[in-house]
C-alpha cells in the first residue's frame, strides 16, 4: 500500500499568531524575488550590482530582514540567507546555467520541443549537484535571513511555503534540507520533473506565487509587531512579457492560448504587486523589472540571458540604484531568532 502524508493544511493553526516584538522606530526591509529560470540572472546581476556599488562587495543579504524567492528566486533567496555575496550567486549563474540549461541548435530545439509535449525536458541531476556544491547538508534553520520560499504540492493539490522557524510556530521546515527547498521551488513543470520528498509531490512554486512579495508582506505583519508602514520591499523581476487577448485568442482554441500559462503568471504579478501597494503603500515597494517584450527571453535560453541581461540589470541599477541604497543599504538587517528556535 502506497503511503500518502497527512495534507499540510490539516496542522494550520485556527487562530492568529502571537506577534513577534520589533522594535517601532526600525523599518521591516524585506527583498522579493521573482521566478524565471535562467532568467534570474537579471535579479542576481541587479543585486551584485548594487553590491560593487554601494556596500564594496559586502553581502546583500545582510541588509533584508526576510528575503522571499520563488523558483529561480528562491535559489537566490537561499544563497544569500547561506552567506553567498550577490556576485558568487551571479558567477553561479553565469558559469553554471549552461549546464543545467544546456544550449540548443535548431534541430535539437525542436526535438527538445516535441519531448516537451510529453514529458520534461531536461535533467534534474545537473541542477542538484550545484545546489549540493553550495549548501551541503545545511537546513532551513540554518538561514542567517528569515526566508519564505514557495512551492506547490501535487499530492494534495495545495499550496506550500518553505519557512525559516522565525516565529515559534513554524516548526516544520526547520530541518529540510537547502538543497530540497531549492530544488522542489524550482521543479518548473514541463522543464523538470516533479520532486517526490517523502510522499510529497513538489512543483515549482511559480505555479500560484511566481512573485512572492504578498507571502513575504502578509508573513511580516503576521508574525511581528509592525505597522503596515513600517514594511519596505525591494521587489526584483526576471523580465515582463508581453501578453494581450488579441483577436486570435478570442477564438478560445487549445493553439491560441497555449502561451497561457505566461499571461497567468503576469497577471499573478500584477494583483501580488497591487495587493502590496495597497497594503502597505506604492512608496514603500521598490520594483526593479527588465522592460515588457513581445520578444522575451526563454525561461531554458542560458546564451540570451548570458548576453543580454547583465547590461540591462546595469541599467536598472543607473536608474535606481541611489533610492535602493538610500531606503534599504544604511544599516544591516535585524539579526534573525533562527538559529535560536532550530535549538529549543
């Protein structure tokens, strides 16, 4: 008999947490990041920037208070909360991308197409080895940031975020590996398999929560004495893409919104972003985002993220850089009780 766990929804507390102390003259600073496969080199490449610029090479990470990723971003989010600087994890992205996301020639792009229809298209091996290169045996409780990392599960059929024991409630992840939350935020459907973790069937996170600036936001209210104003967030995309109900797709065929999944995570985005905005006010939310192309980059397109998204994360970083380092770089973040409760 195939054992199957117990949902995780079934252990969610009935009433509201009891807030965290925070001191109430110190903004909550919370860095979001989005998913977007190889794509994610653009947010790497932004903060690494920011990193030469403003704070001569010291981490980023040390400056956030709780850094949420999804995907591509939650690799991110968990190199940094490791102790990585910006520009390793950058490095990573761009020596290593090619390995997981091997280039393709026309022809093999179009085998590779074909295989996509049935089944995924690349290895998860590559991938897995790198993760287990950077972190080891390390735990989520082993974080120096309080993280929020999304996934899906698929057995139940219910959302899932990976959290540090930054409250006294999150008791659950404390002991997953990095390597498994970094590999089951990423397991992007149609590019790699669905993780099995102990009965779980994990699934990319960018399924319901592609930019996790709302789980972040409603995770800090929730968990500490802060008021809405007192939340800043840095949130840094992997590109827009263009995406309209022209006139074809008002016919409604299978063909002419098979690019749907692309227009649900945009607009997935735009309502976690407007959600924000409301919350806590458009002035408190910095968001840093390549342009929106008709022509995006390939999620798998290691070459054209390679060439094309350093320079315009450079851009970006000229155009925003001084109110980023003004509003989130003065002082380090508020040390996490992490380490603390992985003890108790």
């Amino acid at each position: 008999m195939t054992y199957i766990p117990p949902r995780r929804s079934d252990g969610t507390i009935q009433t509201r947490r009891v807030p965290l102390p925070w001191p109430g003259d110190r903004p909550f600073r919370i860095l979001s990041i989005d998913g977007g496969g190889i794509c994610g080199i653009l947010p790497a490449c932004i903060l690494s920037e920011l990193e030469s610029r403003f704070l001569q090479g010291r981490s980023i990470g040390r400056y956030f208070d709780m850094i949420a990723g999804t995907s591509t971003g939650g690799i991110i989010a968990l190199g940094l909360a490791h102790g990585l600087t910006a520009a390793q994890v950058r490095d990573i992205y761009m020596e290593k991308g090619g390995l997981i996301f091997p280039p393709r020639g026309p022809i093999r792009r179009m085998v590779g197409w074909l295989r996509q229809t049935q089944r995924y298209a690349y290895e998860r091996q590559p991938l897995k080895d790198e993760l287990l290169r950077i972190f080891g045996d390390a735990a989520l409780a082993e974080a120096r940031n309080r993280l929020c990392i999304p996934a899906f599960e698929g057995t139940h059929g219910e959302p899932w975020i990976y959290k540090t024991p930054h409250h006294p409630d999150y008791k659950r992840d404390k002991f997953e590996k990095m390597v498994t939350v970094g590999l089951a935020t990423a397991a992007a459907p149609t590019f790699f398999a669905a993780l099995d973790n102990n009965g779980y069937t994990m699934v990319d996170g960018g399924l319901w929560a592609n930019n996790p600036v709302m789980n972040a936001v409603v995770d800090a209210l929730t968990c500490f004495e802060i008021d809405r104003r007192q939340v800043q967030v840095l949130s840094l995309g992997c590109g827009e893409t263009t995406f309209k109900v022209d006139a074809s797709k008002t016919l409604g065929g299978f063909w002419q919104w098979r690019k749907a999944i692309k227009g649900a995570m945009r607009a997935q985005s735009l309502n976690a972003l407007g959600q924000a905005y409301l919350l806590i006010g458009k002035d408190q939310v910095c968001r840093l985002d390549a342009p929106e192309s008709s022509d995006p980059i390939g999620l798998d397109d290691y070459l054209r993220a390679k060439s094309e998204l350093p320079g315009m994360a450079r851009s970006l970083v000229e155009a925003s850089g001084h109110r980023v380092a003004a509003t989130f770089l003065n002082d380090e973040a508020v040390p996490s009780g992490s380490q603390k409760l992985a003890a108790e």
